[in-house]
C-alpha cells in the first residue's frame, strides 16, 4: 500500500519507487518496517504466558473480556496513529490481545 509506505516508512516507500533495485529484499530491507511486523507476533508470544495465569485464576470469561479489551485499545491506535512508535505499541496491545485469546 504506497499511502501507508509513503505516511510510516518513507524510505521503503522511495526504494520501491526505484527501477534499479529489482529484488523485494533490497526495497524492503528496512528495520522499522520489521519491528512492526514481528512486534505482533512476539508480543502475542510473551501474552500468552501471562493469559494462562489468568485464566486460571480468573477464569475463562475475564479473560476473553481482557483480550477483547487488549484489540479495542490496539484498533483505535492504529487507526489514529501518526507516526511510527504510535503504530507499533499498538501492533503490541493487538499481539496482546491474541495472545489472550489464544488461552
């Protein structure tokens, strides 16, 4: 998506636009753009371990309502985001959510 490129990560979105790079490694080969790939999955890995202790010990119900709670709060960041760390601790609240709701 050229918008979101261009808005989060303008120097993958310049490499993109050049003809003389032809493989997708070069054009994105980008660390911030792979911290808002994997910050989901690691954060959905490491909210596992916690939502195990909560479900036991508040059970399965609060749990969901916890994950539910974690999505919510990670959408409207996201949606609202300006900028790059803005767009990750909401990729992080949503890997949070999976997590839970995995337990």
């Amino acid at each position: 998506m050229p918008d979101f490129l261009e808005k989060f990560f303008p120097v993958v979105y310049r490499k993109t636009r050049n003809p003389g790079i032809d493989g997708n490694y070069c054009k994105y080969d980008n660390q911030g753009l792979q911290l808002f790939t994997s910050s989901l999955y690691l954060a959905g890995l490491t909210a596992t371990f916690f939502a195990s202790y909560t479900t036991r010990r508040l059970g399965r119900r609060l749990t969901m309502l916890i994950a539910g709670f974690f999505f919510i709060v990670g959408v409207v960041l996201n949606a609202a985001a300006q900028d790059l760390a803005m767009l990750i601790i909401g990729r992080i609240l949503l890997g949070c959510g999976v997590g839970f709701a995995n337990q």
